[in-house]
C-alpha cells in the first residue's frame, strides 16, 4: 500500500503568521457596503454612553443630597471618598505572593492612613471642635487638651508605624518592602494634599467647595459630549480621547456656567456662611459685599437698563478659567501614570467612569487652586463684623481684648469731639 504524499507541507512560520493575519484582518467590503460593522461600533458608542450618563445622575443625585445635608455631611463624604482612594492606589502596586509572606503589612498601610487622617483634620478643625462642646466644661477641657497635643499624639503614632515597619522588616524582602513604603507616603501626600484644602474650602462656605467642583463636573460632561458628537482633531497622545472640540466647547461651557451658577448659589446663605463649629442646622449670617447684588448700567441698544451682579461673579470667572484650561492636566496626569503601569482604570466601583481615583483627578488640582485663589483675592474683601469680631474672641486673649475695647474706646471719644 502506498503512502499518500498529496498530503498538505508542514506549516512554515511565514504561513501561520499570514494565517492569524488573516484572521484578524478588517470586515470585508460587503461588509463595509452594508455598514454592519458600524452599527456594531455605533452600538457599544452610544451603550457606554448610556452607562456612563446613569452613573453620573446617580452621583450627582447623591452629592446633591449629601450637600443639602450640610457642612458636616460633607466633610464625611471626603473622608469616605478618600478611604476608597488610597485603598485603589494601595492595592496598585500589591503582590498577593509577597504579601502573603508579610501578614499584617495592608494593616500598617491603614495605620499610616488614619494617622495623616489625625493630623491632618485636627489641624484644620480643631478650633471649630472646641466651639462644639464649649457647653460641657468636661468635654471642652478634654478636647482643648486633645488639640494642645494634638502634634505629640500624631507624632508618635506615626514613630509607632516607623518601629513596626522596621521590626517587620524580612530577608530577601527588603526591596519590596521599602517600595511599598515609599508608595504609600506618596500616596497619603497626594490623597492628603488635595482633601485639606478641599476640607477647608467647606468650613470657610459651602460655596467655595461647591462651586469649584460643579465647574469641574461641567467641564468634564461637556468635554465628553462636545468630544462624541463634534470631536475630530485630537488633543493630546496621553488621552487618545480627548479632542480640540471637546477642549474648547467645554471652556466656553464652563466660563458660562461658572457666571450663572455664581449668582444663583451666592443668594444662599446657606451656601455662603462660613462654619464655626460641627453642630448641624441651617445658617445665617452677614456673608460680606461680594454677595450683595450690585447694579450696573448697560448701555442704551441693551433691552435692559441695568443688569444685578453679586460681586462674588467676576471671581468665579477665574475659577471657570482654570477649571476649563489647568484642572484638565490633573485628568492628562493621571492616564500618563495609568499609561504607565499599563492600565485601564484605578478602579471598578463606578460603572462607565472607574474608580474614585479616576473622578477626583482634576478635583485635586482645582481644590488647591480654589483654596489659594480664596485665601490670596477673597479673603481681604469678604470681612464682615461678624467675621472680624470671631476673629478678635478667637485669636486675642481676655487682656488683649480689654486693651482693644479700650483703645476704640478712646478713639471713639476723639472722633466725637472732633465732630463738635
């Protein structure tokens, strides 16, 4: 019996590689002529699109709530959004192998967290906590020597940390131990860095926490729409995505809507009283010039006469300025770094957007933006009585407030005498 030879050669390398390029190869021309492959594409555009837009009227909805809620409410909700941050970036650089060789290393990451989380929040609102319980002479002695130590106590806990991480320190496991330890400093300084401004954006009024990130929101939906219907040139290699169009109708979005939206929050006092203590409950105070309407003429061709502006506008047309043109760049930042450990997202918690980290990038930026702009051009131009006399109770003592009171005084009496 012969053997057959009509049997087919072996397969060359060069044959398997044309093999899986044709099995990758584009739809054919039918295909195209009908457009099927289109429709496919069309569908998973605008089904992402649908995801996307039902996770953001969920957090919007729940921010809303939460800013109804109040100033307390609010810096809770940082808190929490925090917590997920760092648990996102901790978990990026994690090795499940060496991690189980280090049981309890993931606890001394969280005790470096709650640790910047003392400190950090102890400093900017210790002076609000004692307000709280001055009520209770107990609690009152209790918290105030909480904050006159507060720098001691947080310093310690963290030596604490520094001793465990050095006495877990294992053979052969040093690189990554040290790694994992610089990563997570890194992180607390950038999680940190932005959520104290951000916190005390909150206490000085709702309105310059709400504000800067309202604009932020706005940019990035108006980028994304202007970007899926109009976008054709792109902006920039580190977020394929991104176009000019997008760029552009955003800031133009932006600019507007930080104008209206400016004269529509600064007419809450809810949302322009700074907050002195932690209690809940509604506001009320003397929030300055800058959120009192001011009437300016508009010429003669202008169906109206005049036009009523809160000051407080033309300062939040610098805030939309940067919101639309330098808050970006937080967003470039974070697909370079997630570009370079090769993925996606830094989570999954948000269908259609990531994670937490992946919606707080440009809100890092503006809240230490919105932060000095407020403190470097508001500040001097928003005092009020209230402000000033809370600054005199807050700051002088008994002696120092005695020699003030006197000194008007006198200075009250001369101005009177010189008027007769």
């Amino acid at each position: 019996m012969q053997k057959d030879h009509s049997v087919s050669a072996p397969t060359t390398p060069t044959s398997r590689v044309r093999h899986r390029k044709r099995a990758s190869e584009v739809p054919s021309e039918a295909s195209k002529a009908n457009g099927s492959h289109l429709l496919v594409d069309d569908r998973s555009k605008y089904r992402s699109m649908l995801i996307r837009a039902y996770s953001s009227i969920w957090m919007i909805g729940g921010f809303a709530f939460v800013i109804y809620m109040g100033h307390l409410y609010i810096w809770v909700m940082v808190v929490v959004l925090q917590i997920f941050m760092a648990s996102e970036l901790f978990n990026l650089l994690r090795r499940s192998h060496e991690d189980r060789q280090l049981p309890g290393f993931r606890l001394l990451n969280w005790h470096f967290f709650f640790t910047a989380v003392l400190f950090v929040y102890g400093r900017i609102l210790s002076q609000q906590l004692v307000n709280t319980v001055t009520s209770d002479k107990f609690l009152y002695r209790f918290v105030s020597g909480l904050v006159k130590y507060q720098m001691a106590i947080c310093y310690f806990l963290y030596i604490a940390g520094f001793m465990w991480f050095i006495l877990t320190l294992k053979k052969k496991m040093y690189k990554y131990q040290f790694g994992q330890y610089a990563w997570t400093h890194m992180i607390l300084i950038v999680v940190f860095t932005q959520s104290a401004f951000t916190v005390a954006n909150i206490f000085e009024g709702i309105f310059w926490f709400l504000l800067p990130a309202s604009l932020i929101v706005i940019n990035d939906i108006a980028a994304y729409f202007f970007g899926f219907f109009f976008g054709r040139t792109p902006l920039i290699k580190l977020s394929p995505k991104k176009t000019w169009e997008g760029f552009i109708g955003a800031s133009v979005t932006t600019m507007v809507s930080a104008f209206l939206l400016a004269n529509i929050m600064g007419r809450f006092q809810w949302l322009t009283c700074p907050k002195k203590d932690l209690s809940t409950g509604w506001l009320h105070c003397d929030p300055g010039s800058l959120f009192k309407p001011a009437c300016y003429s508009l010429p003669d061709w202008f169906p109206w006469k005049e036009v009523s502006i809160l000051p407080v506008q033309f300062h939040a047309l610098a805030l939309g300025l940067f919101a639309s043109i330098i808050a970006p760049f937080g967003g470039f930042f974070a697909s370079g770094f997630k570009r370079a450990f090769n993925i996606k997202d830094f989570g999954h918690s948000i269908p259609g957007h990531g994670g937490i980290t992946d919606r707080m990038d440009c809100q890092m930026v503006m809240a230490v933006f919105a932060y000095i702009y407020h403190q470097s051009f508001v500040v001097p131009e928003s005092y009020s009585v209230e402000m000033i006399l809370d600054q005199i109770l807050k700051n002088l003592t008994f002696e120092e407030q005695l020699a003030l009171y006197m000194k008007l005084g006198h200075i009250f009496q001369d101005r009177e005498i010189g008027r007769h």
